[in-house]
C-alpha cells in the first residue's frame, strides 16, 4: 500500500489515497498533450474508490481515438488537470503525477503512445515503449 497525496496549483482541489498503485505510465498520447500543455504526461492509475477528494473539479468529457469515453477533472479556478477516467477501465483512475506532492512515489514502468510522442522527449530506455496503450 502506498499513501500519498496531492493537490491542484492552487490548492482548492486536494486529495488523498492509501493504496496500491496499479500502474504507472508515461502517456504521449496527443489528448494528453493537449490536455497538459505538455509532450507528455504521467499517470498512476489507482482504483477510484481509494481517492478521497477535497474540493469541486470540473469535468470535461471527450471521445478517444479507441471510441471510448474520457473524462478529464480539472480545478475551475487554476485548470490544473488532476485526474483522468476512462469508460473502458471503469473503477480506475489516472491521477497526474505532477500533482503528487510524495515525489519519490512516481516510478514510471513504461511508455505508451510512443507512436505520438515528441522526438525530443527524452525517454528511459531500460522501460519497455509501447507504440499504443498495451492491453
Ligand atoms: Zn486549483
Ligand atoms: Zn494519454
């Protein structure tokens, strides 16, 4: 189990978790690109019902390439995006490891959506790179 916590720039989206963390990704995805402002992302997915979160985020809701349904929850008054779901994954959720404040916690595993990312993005080459998500 792993305890950690976080918030969004401004603070009035806080949260906290005590749990496993299933997978960490670093995401090049181009929704995630355009969702962060930035040439990647990384995400550590968790089940949902572990994260208890403080405050009000918005939601926006888009169609992936793969047809499913995304859910983006960003705070109203930075626009810091802190979480991500997907309609395919029900009951996990991808929280944005900027937003963690336990820095050591956040120990990507692998890239995925290498297909879109940046070419000058640096990138471990002792992690695997999937060209997609992996199954
Ligand atoms: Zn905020
Ligand atoms: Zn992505």
């Amino acid at each position: 189990m792993t305890q950690f916590s976080g918030s969004c720039l401004c603070g009035a989206v806080t949260y906290e978790a005590d749990c496993e963390i299933q997978r960490i990704v670093n995401c090049h995805c181009l929704d995630c690109q355009k969702a962060t402002g930035s040439v990647h992302t990384t995400l550590l997915f968790v089940a949902e019902e572990a994260v208890k979160i403080k405050g009000y985020p918005s939601s926006y809701t888009h169609t992936a390439d793969s047809g499913a349904t995304m859910t983006k929850r960003f705070c109203s008054s930075c626009g810091t995006t802190i979480f991500s779901m997907n309609s395919r994954r029900q009951g996990a959720i991808g929280i944005r490891a900027g937003t963690v404040s336990q820095k050591h916690i956040v120990k990507p595993q692998m890239n995925i959506f290498c297909d879109s990312a940046v070419a000058s993005t640096p990138m471990d080459d002792k992690l695997p790179k999937h060209a997609k998500m992996p199954g």
